[in-house]
C-alpha cells in the first residue's frame, strides 16, 4: 500500500500555552489547585481573583459580604500574594493575571513577593490584563472615573516597559465585549478603538520616551473570545491581525513587523453555553476552539476553555481537567500542528475578511465621530451599541430565527447523570471561607508595623496626586503590609468613585417582538389598572457582581412590556437597593445575582427591605442559582426564582405581573 | 389624613413615598384624597425652602451637575428631595428610569430623597403630577431639585418605541 500522508514523520508547530483559568476559596487552598493543575501538564497559571480583589475592598467591607473566596482567590495584603505562590517558582513561571482596576496593586504585591523569593522584577514573565476600557462597557470591575482608569493603566505600561522586560502590562480584551453581546464587528472594532486610546495616551507620557515606544505598542497583547460560528470567528483574527499590523505602521510608525505581530490568547465563548442539556457544550467548546487554532496565520498563543457545566456554576477540578484534555488531545493527537496556513489563498475567506475589515473601519469612524473611546464610554453611546446587540440576539432566540438546541429546538432529553451528583455536578466555596479570610487580615493588620504601613501609604497618595507614576509606591506599600483595601481606598480618594452608564435607556426590542409581547403587555395593563399606577419595578444588582447582562434584558423587555423600570446599574448595597425601593414606589424587586452570593445577599436585602416596612413588596430573584438553592431562596420569601433556562422573557414579565398582582390582591 | 400631613412635613421618608404614590395613583377613589394632600401641603413649604429646576436636552449635563449640587447640600447639613423625570416609551408605556444613579447617594445617607417620575404621554417637560409632586417634597424637604428634559426636547439616539 502507498505510503499515506499519515505515516510519514512531520515537524510539528509548538502547541499555544495551555491554560486554565482558577483560584478560589484562600490563597493557600487556589496554591494547591496550581500546583495540581501544573502537575496535570498545564504550561502556563492563569489567576482568578475574587471580586473584592479585583475592585479594591478589603474582605471585610460591606460590600464584600458575600463575595470573599467566591469566584477566585481572595488576595488582601502581600502575605496571601506569598501563599498563593508558596512552592512555586515565580523565576519559571508564566503567570496570567485577569486583574484590572487594581492592576498596579496587584503587580506590585507579585513584584514584591517574587523578590523575597530572591527573583528579581526584570526576571518575570507574565500578564496582567490591565484593560480599563472593556470594564466599563462589559466586565464591571471598574472603580475610578474613565480617564484616571486610563491613567493608571498606563503608569503599569511604563513601569514594566523599564523594570519588566518579559512583561506583558495589558492584554486588550475583546473577549468581555462579545461576552456582553459584541457581534464579531463591535467585538473587534471596540477593542482596537480601546487599544489606540491607551497607547495615544502613553505616548503623550513624559516617562515614556519617543525611542522606546515602538516596545510599548510590541507589549500589548489581546484577549479574544470565539464563538460558535467559527468560520466567521477565524476570518475576524485573520482581520484583527492584518488591521493591528496596520494601525501600529500607520498611526505610530512602527517599522519592525516583530513589534507590530498580532498575539492573541483566547477563552472561547462561555455565553452561548446552556443550562439545558448542559453536556452538549463540551461540543460547542470544541468547535469555538477551531476557530482560534485553524489557521495557523492567526493561530492563539494562549487556550483557555470554559468547562460544561458552565452554565450552572463553578466548575470542579475534574470539569476543568476534562476542558484541559480536549486542549491536549487537539494539540497532540491531530494533525493540526503540521501543516502551514490552510486557508490563504482561499476566495471565500478573502472575501469575507474583506467584508468584515470594512465594517470595521466604518465602526471605529462611528466612535471617533462620538468624540473617542473616553467620550463614548462616558455619554453610554458605546455601552448602548453591546446591550442593543444583545437585546437582537437574545430576540432572535425567542423568536426560534438562531436554533440553540436544547434551548429552542430538539428539547426532549432523558435526565443527565452529570448533575446527579449530591454536589448538583459543580463546585460550591464553604461560606466558611470568608470569616477564615477576614480573621487572617485582622491578624495580618495587627502584626505588621502601622506607622510604615501608614508612612508608605501617604507615600501613595501623594505620588497619586502629583500625576507620578503610582507602582513603586504602590511596591512600598505591599511590603510595609498595606491591603487592598487601603490601596483601593486611596485611590478613590484621589481620583474620586465612578458609575457607568447602564446603555438600557434608549434601547428597545420591541420592534422584533414576538406575539408573546402582546400577552405581557396586557397583563401589566391589566395590573397597572388594578394599582391605579403603572407598574414600577426595581431592577437591583446587590454586592460585587458585574454580570449586567441579565438585569440590561429583563429592564428592556419590562420597559417593552409596560413597567416602568428603574435600575441603576451594578453593585448596590442591600441598604443602597431597599431605600431605593422605598423612594419610588416599587410594586416589585427584580434582583439579579451571578456571582453565586445569593445565599448571603438575599436575605440581606430582605432584611434592608424589612427595617423599612416593605415586606409586603414582593421579591423575585434571577441568575446562576443552582437547583439546590432554590428552596432555601423561595423559603425566605422569594416570590420566583429564574434561571439561564428561562429565556422567554415574555413569560417572564407575565410571571412578574401575576407576583404583584397576588401581592395586592388583584386578579392576575 | 391630618397625620399623614404631619408626617409628610416631618419629612418622614414612608409617608413621603405614600403621598407620592397616591398623586400619581389614577384610581378614581384616590383622587380626592390626593387633592386634599396637596391642599394640605401647598402653604407647609419649610421655611427658606427652594425649589431647584435643571432643564436642556439629554446629555448636557444635568444629572451631574444635580448631583454635586445635592452632594454639597448635604454637606451643609440640609435635607435634600429630587425628582428625576424621564420619557415613557410612546408604544408601550412603559420607561427606564435610571437618573437616580448619577446622584452619588453617601452610603444610609436617609436626607436625600430620589423619586424617578416617567413622563407618561407628554413628550418631554413635565410628567402628570410633577408639580403636585413638588409641593410634597417642599414641605418635606428642605431643598427640592427638579430635573426634566426641556419640552420639545427628544433624548439621544431616540427610536421610535
Ligand atoms: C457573560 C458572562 C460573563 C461576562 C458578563 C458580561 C456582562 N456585562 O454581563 C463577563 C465576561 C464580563 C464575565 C465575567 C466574569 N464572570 Co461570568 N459569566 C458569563 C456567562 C457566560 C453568561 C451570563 C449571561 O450574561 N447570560 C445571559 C443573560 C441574559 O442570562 P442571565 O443573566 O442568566 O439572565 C437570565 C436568567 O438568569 C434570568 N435573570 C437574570 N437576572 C434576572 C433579574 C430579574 C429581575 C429577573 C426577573 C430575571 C433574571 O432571566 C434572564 C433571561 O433568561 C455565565 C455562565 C452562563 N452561561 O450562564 C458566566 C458566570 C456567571 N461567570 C462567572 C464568573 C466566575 C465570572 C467572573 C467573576 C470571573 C472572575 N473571577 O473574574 C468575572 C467577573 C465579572 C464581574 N465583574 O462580576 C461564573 C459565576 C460562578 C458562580 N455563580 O458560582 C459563571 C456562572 C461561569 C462559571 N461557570 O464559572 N462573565
Ligand atoms: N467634560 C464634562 N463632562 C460632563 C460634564 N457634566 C456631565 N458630563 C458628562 O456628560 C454625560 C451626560 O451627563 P448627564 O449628567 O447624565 O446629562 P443629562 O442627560 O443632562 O442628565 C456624562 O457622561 C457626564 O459624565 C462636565 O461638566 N464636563
Ligand atoms: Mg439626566
């Protein structure tokens, strides 16, 4: 028989980083799962940090209650930075750290730690994702105002640029934008916009000079997500790259191709993945993976996948095995790695990237024509583009026109022994792990030296002040001991707390709707005539969760419907959300919570709601509540809870009338 | 009756949002009562009350500016109520009410006082029962501050829901 293709020996490409992305509970418990995970033949740690973490509270702020340990690694102060790393060594690691507003704290606290390991800055490798622009449009984790966020980005950029030779300081994330709903046009066009905004901005630094900014613009990396429909999600790389290696050459006159190389890694796209019939999507997680490494012109430097339970919680350490494998089995067990770009040459390709790259460039005129990135974000235009296009898609769903199977077609499935488990198939944090992490703070606090923890902390504040770059302070005040907290609380001093705008105000699904429309609005007419006032509800975000999308959906489909809406967007306080509803007059409560701290953050609200006398209004609750939750929710008094699984809003505004009107003894 | 006006000019917050709901309430059997409120109210403005308004198409700034002005008036101590108007959807009825979130509310900070109001079928200006809303708030609080989009105006990248 001829020899096959098959059996003759090839040289295979070098596989992308594999990675994935954990860290939860303490650092101490987020160590072990590293070294496992490292253990497992993962290349490369990619760090998740809780929310506190990421927006710079302390573990024991009231907004925090809740959300300590949830859904990454806590890290307070540079004795949970060592722990964290405890046993592994920084000199050799390649670290990914998803972490944004406090960027600079939390390079400083691994600057530090890896200095008392005896590995000097210059010697580590790594990334933070340091991407302001996407925290305001999708991600949430912002505290200060658009134009010191950019501000301190670039204070990480020119730091590392001199200090940190091996260090990527920003990753441009376009993935968090297609996650908010970003077609492949907005996804790309947003995060080049983003991207020329904070490179303008460093360029005009005076720490920065003419000479070595050709090195800034090799530096940035990208972020990226990869939907289902991957043929399109590889000809937008394809885009990306050729548009990236353009505006470096035409706009910042970069003349090295090496620096104006397009280097992406990847989490493939997490919002398409379903509650129902939840083991289909370690299918869709493997064809969005194509996407990304088909083509060997734009192929990822980097892999993380989500797991498939990733519509009902956090994944467990064998879910997260069981994505790293399909990773592994790509990379060794096909033939992918051998060839060279399969797809040049090719006409439809060309054309669609053709197609894709001017749509793009007619969407990045549109935000300069908005007045920049700075001026879109601020005045909500950009914000409103993302919760317009996720308001299309979700409709498209509703009305059957984009089949989800086991959504919306092919429903009848016999019961998935996956979540028979007793743990419900995923992984769930000890509550217990936020009182363990507040006790070890109080301890860090007393044991170190107040005065240097204070005298470095001025330090801070006045470098902040002045405009200097804030990362040596920022070095000084992890070593003297200074927590998140105080660092976060410094800078919000400084620069002052900021409110995004919601994007909900002026979008409107109306005009696609579906006959069930109809249906929902007679009923809230129905009701509004029984209260005598059109029905108000209070759409409310309680503690740190950024997850917007949920409550954006629902408060457009209830303007749609009828109700008047209020909601201002994330991070209330239970206290902040029971006063509000007390002032307008609220006939019903819609809270939306993902972060998986509904078991503390309901009954606080409950209790706000009571202290206030509004026990009567009635409560519905929506968001990532898995199964064995529900009871404990609906026994406090909750009037009906939602889940991914309920993806026709019509019913669900209908369900919300009928709450409200048993609440005031009106026929629904 | 007489204690809610009591009530209402001692600038409780409960019996604030009641006679708020009542204004707005359309139920024949409400209307009555809601006019004597009112009566009631109108002479009871706190001494060296005022009344603020902040007018002028989407996006100049009004809620921004009403928020630091609210923020400095809590800062001298005074008690603070706004009324944030915003359009209804023309087809539905329906609006999103989300001004109240530009005002930096101080955290259990119960002196300031936040009543989104939908401009139901009148485009722009003002909603039915702004100004009835307004002698509520004045005897209730010691500054009152109105915003609304000025009359003819049309909000930002407006459809035609
Ligand atoms: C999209 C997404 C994101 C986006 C969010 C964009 C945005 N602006 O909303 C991005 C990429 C930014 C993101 C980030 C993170 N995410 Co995320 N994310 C998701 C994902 C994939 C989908 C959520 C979603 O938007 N669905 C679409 C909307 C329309 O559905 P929904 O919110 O569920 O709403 C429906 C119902 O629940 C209900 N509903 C919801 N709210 C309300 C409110 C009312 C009043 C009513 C009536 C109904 C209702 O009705 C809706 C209609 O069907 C989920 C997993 C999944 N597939 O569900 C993870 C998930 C929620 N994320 C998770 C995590 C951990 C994070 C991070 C915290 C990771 C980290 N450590 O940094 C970050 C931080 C974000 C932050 N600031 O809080 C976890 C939460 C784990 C948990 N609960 O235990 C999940 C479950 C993934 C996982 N398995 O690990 N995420
Ligand atoms: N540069 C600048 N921006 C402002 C000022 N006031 C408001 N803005 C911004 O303009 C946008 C609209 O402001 P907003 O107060 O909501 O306007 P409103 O619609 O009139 O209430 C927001 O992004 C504000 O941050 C100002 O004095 N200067
Ligand atoms: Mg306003």
């Amino acid at each position: 028989m001829a020899d096959t293709v098959a059996s003759r020996p090839r040289k295979k490409d070098r596989p992308w980083v594999i990675r994935t992305y954990s860290g939860h509970s303490s650092a101490a418990a987020s160590n072990a799962l590293y070294r496992e995970n490292l253990a497992r033949g993962q290349t490369g740690l990619s760090v998740a940090f809780d929310l506190p973490t990421q927006t710079g509270y302390d573990a024991d702020h009231p907004l925090a209650t809740g959300e300590v340990g949830k859904v990454g690694v806590p890290i307070g102060h540079l004795g949970d930075m060592e722990a964290l790393f405890h046993g592994i060594p920084l000199r050799e690691m390649n670290t990914s750290m998803t972490i944004n507003a406090t960027a600079p704290w939390l390079l400083a606290l691994y600057v530090a730690a890896a200095e008392r390991q005896g590995t000097p800055r210059a010697g580590l490798r790594g990334t933070t994702q340091n991407d302001l622009v996407k925290e305001f449009l999708a991600r949430g984790t912002y505290m200060l105002p658009p134009e010191p966020s950019l501000k301190l980005q670039a204070d990480v950029v020119a730091f590392t640029v001199r200090e940190m030779p091996q260090w990527n300081p920003v990753n441009v994330c376009s993935y968090h934008l297609q996650e908010a709903g970003a077609t492949p046009v907005l996804e790309v066009s947003f995060a080049l916009a983003g991207a020329l905004a904070l490179l303008d901005q460093v360029r005009g630094r005076a720490d920065v000079d003419a000479a070595t900014f050709p090195e800034v613009v090799g530096r940035l990396s990208f972020f990226v997500n990869a939907g289902m429909r991957f043929i399109e999600e590889m000809v937008k790389l394809r885009v990306m790259g050729g548009l990236w290696d353009r505006l470096c050459r035409e706009r910042y006159g970069v003349t090295d191709p090496k620096l104006r190389r397009f280097r992406y890694g990847v989490q493939v796209n997490s919002l398409g993945l379903t509650e129902q019939q939840p083991e289909n999507n370690v299918y869709r997680i493997a064809l969005e993976m194509l996407g990304v490494v088909l083509s060997k012109r734009a192929r990822a430097r980097a892999v993380q996948l989500p797991a498939w339970n990733e519509a009902l919680g956090l994944p467990r350490p064998w879910d997260q095995q069981w994505s790293l494998r399909l990773q592994q089995i790509m990379a060794h067990e096909t033939d992918l790695l051998e060839y060279g770009d399969l797809f040049d040459g090719s006409t439809v390709i060309a054309e669609l990237e053709a197609t894709l790259a001017a749509d793009v460039e007619r969407e990045m005129a549109w935000i300069a024509s908005e007045g920049g990135v700075v001026k879109a974000v601020q005045s909500g235009a950009m914000k409103e583009r993302l919760v317009a296009a996720n308001t299309e898609r979700l409709g498209r769903i509703e009305r059957g026109e984009q089949q989800v199977v086991g959504v919306n077609c092919f429903t009848e499935s016999a019961p998935s022994p996956l979540v028979a488990g007793a743990d419900g198939g995923i992984m769930t944090v000890d509550a217990a792990a936020e009182r363990e992490q507040i006790a070890r703070l109080a301890a860090w606090r007393a044991a170190r030296s107040a005065d240097d923890a204070r005298a470095a902390l001025s330090g801070l504040r006045d470098a902040a002040r002045a405009g200097d770059n804030v990362m040596e302070a920022s070095v000084r005040c992890a070593l003297t001991g200074v927590t998140t907290g105080e660092w976060g609380g410094v800078m919000r001093e400084v620069f002052g707390e900021y409110r995004a705008p919601t994007g909900v105000g002026a979008v409107s699904g109306a005009a696609g709707a579906t006959a069930g429309l109809g249906r929902a609005r007679e009923a809230v007419e129905r009701v509004s005539a029984g209260l005598g006032r059109r029905l108000k509800l209070l759409v409310g975000k309680p503690g740190l969760d950024g997850h917007s999308n949920g409550a954006e959906q629902i408060a457009v489909r209830a303007r749609d419907a009828g109700m008047e809406v209020v909601y201002e967007g994330i991070r209330l306080t239970p206290e902040q959300i029971a006063s509000a509803a007390e002032e307008e007059g609220a006939h019903a409560i819609g809270l939306s919570i993902l972060s998986g701290s509904h078991l503390a953050l309901v009954p606080a609200v409950f209790a706000a709601l009571a202290a206030r006398g509004l026990e009567g209004v009635p409560v519905v609750v929506g968001g990532i509540i898995p199964e064995g939750d529900r009871g404990a929710l609906e026994a406090l008094g909750v009037a009906r809870v939602f889940t991914p699984s309920d993806f026709d809003l019509n019913a669900i505004m209908v369900e919300i009338a009928g709450a409200v009107a048993r609440a005031n003894g009106l026929a629904e | 009756m007489t204690t809610e006006v009591e009530r209402v000019c001692a600038g409780e917050r409960r019996a604030v949002a009641a006679a708020l709901n009542l204004i707005e309430s359309t139920r024949g059997s409400d209307r009555a009562a809601a006019e004597a409120l009112v009566d009631a109210v109108a002479g009871r403005a706190r001494p060296g009350g005022q009344v603020v308004g902040l007018t002028g198409p989407p996006g100049v700034g009004k809620s921004t500016l009403g928020g630091r002005v609210v923020g400095e008036w809590r800062r001298r101590g005074v008690t603070v109520g706004v009324i944030a108007v915003d359009p209804s959807s023309r087809a539905s009825g329906g609006a999103v009410l989300g001004d109240r979130s530009r005002i930096a509310k101080p955290a259990g900070d119960d002196g300031v006082f936040i009543r989104s109001m939908a401009a139901r079928d009148r485009l722009g200006g003002l909603a039915p029962g702004t100004v009835e809303a307004i002698l509520v708030m004045r005897a209730a609080f010691d500054r009152v501050l109105v915003e609304t989009v000025g009359v003819g105006q049309s909000e930002r990248s407006r459809r035609s829901w």
